[in-house]
C-alpha cells in the first residue's frame, strides 16, 4: 500500500489480520474487496516495458506495490503507477513482465491507510447468537436471559419479561457500531480515560459461554473513550451508542398489555362511554354481538378489536402507582 510505509496482512485462523505496522485486527470487508479485486481484474492490453516507459507510467518507482501469496504457495508482486489519458485504466506490471493495463479500480482498492484498513467494530458477538447480557449504566444492573418464551430480566427484579424489539435494538445497535477514532494502541493509563472503573460495561454472552465486554469512560468533546475488554485499543464511540447504553430497566421491560391472540378469547367486553359492547365467537373465525340488543346477533369486525389489543404497549410501567393514580383507577371501574 502507499503513503506510510509497508503494510502486511495475514490471513489467521479464517480472519484477516494486519501484522504491519501494527497488531490488530483487519477488516473483513474491506480486505475481501481488495482480494476480490486483484482475482477478477482482467488486462484490457500490455505495452512495452523499457525503462523510459515505466518512468512515464509511473512504475519507475511504483506508486503501489502489492505482494501477494496464493493458497498454492506462489508468491507475486503487482505494481500499480500511473492512469492511463481516459481515467479508466491504470498501468500495472505483474511479476516484472510487460506493462499491463489493468481497471483503474485496482489503484483505489490498494491505495489504503492502515487505519482504513483496521477493524472498526466496537466489539466482536453476532447478535443471532447471543443467548445473554448484562449492562451496568449510572441507571443500575440489567442482566437478562434468553429464554423458550423470550428474553427475561435476571436483573433487577428476576421473572419479568424483556420487551423483545427493545432488546434486539439494543444488541443491533452495540453489534454494529463503529469506532470514531483510535485513541491509543496499548491500555496503559486507563485511568485517564475513566476505563479502569468505567461508568458503563456491556456484555452479550452466547450460548456455548463466550462473551464479549465493552467499557464506556468518560465523555470527550461529543464522544466517550470506549474499550473492547479483550483488546489493548482505546477509541472512541459516538454519543448515539453511548444513549443505548444508558437504557435502564424501565425502558427495556416488556411493555405489552396482553400476550394473547384472538385465538385465546372465549368472550369479550368493551366498554367506553358509548356503552357496552359484548362479543362471542360463532366460528373459528366469525364474532357476532351479545350486547347491545339492537346489533346482537350480527357479525363483528374484529380486526378492530382483537390487533389493536394484542399490539398495544404502555409508553412507561409504573410498579408501585401512588394514591393518586389508584383513586383514580377505582373511580374508573366504578363507573362501569
């Protein structure tokens, strides 16, 4: 690659990994894209390969040079100069052979820095697999398990119910971000970035018992220092991730009024202050009126009824309602 020194990669235990001129871990998809490149490029033409021509196509020093192993053992080495009058091609030789016209996106895909070459994830899990997490936040301790019926709360208070959608948009949100910016390669002086007791701690844990562990620290201009538990590097994560992982049990609890189906029902009664509207069902799939006398008998829309109940979700879960709210509560069921 070009600009700041050699940059080696190596492909270890099925991932990618930059060895030069720092240890850490590449990014998949960006080195796959070069890979993919460099195997489906094909020649548009060759031109001779004098020494005064490859000072003009400048490959008299190479403004790009990649070497490269094969599974087969054979080692080569591309190197890339200048684009050719219609900006579409770029000169290249191969192995020192004869100058080659090659697309022009073989430039663009190997002129990269190291740090576009690096792994931004924040920290390493597939979402579809975890099984388990926890997160601590100024808010308290959340743990939460995936069980047969749903995600449920082991923390703070054992046996209830996640929300499930809030939940996988927690888990989204941690599984996909992206660091802003390395801030350090080594994890010394922790403490200057508030990671040695960070304020917020992350983990998803799968089902075989591997977990990964995010730490978010202090607050710097409108990003947090942040810190894989496994990994030396510090970095920083956006303000966005940052209020995910300030959710608290309120917000993660499951909020559904009912966890039925129309199936489930043997009666139903609505009433408002139009009165009362009692159904039965006649089929399997056909309701008819109980109640008022005037429409009983005829056949009722559930669609109305029966979806708008099973999908609606309190906006917030008040455990213990103060005098206030029960009062009014009684005087409600009282005027039914």
């Amino acid at each position: 690659m070009a600009g700041e020194g050699p940059i080696r990669l190596e492909k270890q235990n099925g991932a990618w990994q930059i060895l030069q001129p720092l240890k850490t871990q590449a990014d998949e998809h960006v080195t796959s894209g070069i890979i993919e490149t460099l195997g489906n490029s094909r020649i548009e033409s060759n031109q001779p390969g004098t020494p005064d021509r490859l000072k003009a196509y400048g490959l008299d020093p190479a403004a790009i040079s990649v070497e490269f192993k094969l599974q087969n053992g054979s080692e080569h080495t591309l190197k890339l100069g200048n684009k050719d009058f219609t900006n579409t091609y770029v000169y290249g030789q191969i192995d020192g052979k004869d100058v080659a016209l090659l697309p022009s996106a073989m430039r663009t895909q190997t002129d990269l820095s190291v740090d576009f070459l690096r792994d931004h994830d924040v920290l390493h899990f597939a979402q579809g697999d975890v099984n388990a997490f926890s997160l601590k936040n100024p808010a308290g301790q959340i743990e939460a398990k995936k069980e047969k019926d749903g995600w449920t709360f082991a923390k703070p208070d054992a046996g209830q119910l996640a929300d499930e959608s809030d939940v996988a948009s927690l888990l989204n949100a941690v599984s996909g971000a992206k660091m802003k910016g390395v801030v350090a390669e080594s994890a010394e002086n922790l403490g200057k970035y508030e990671l040695n007791a960070p304020p917020i701690t992350f983990t998803a844990t799968n089902e075989s018992g591997k977990s990964a562990t995010l730490l978010v620290g202090k607050k710097e201009g409108s990003d947090y220092y942040a810190k894989d538990a496994s990994r030396p590097t510090i970095f920083k994560v956006n303000e966005t991730l940052y209020k995910k992982l300030t959710e608290n049990y309120g917000d993660l609890r499951d909020k559904k009024l009912v966890h039925l189906t129309q199936g489930d029902f043997a009666r139903a009664e609505l009433h408002n202050e139009n009165g009362a509207l009692i159904i039965t069902p006649k089929a399997e799939q056909d309701w008819v009126a109980e109640a008022p006398a005037e429409i009983k008998g005829k056949a009722i829309a559930t669609w109305k009824i029966f979806p708008p109940v099973a999908n609606a979700r309190a906006l917030a879960i008040v455990d213990h309602p103060s005098a206030e709210i029960q009062s009014k509560l009684a005087t409600h069921r009282s005027s039914r």
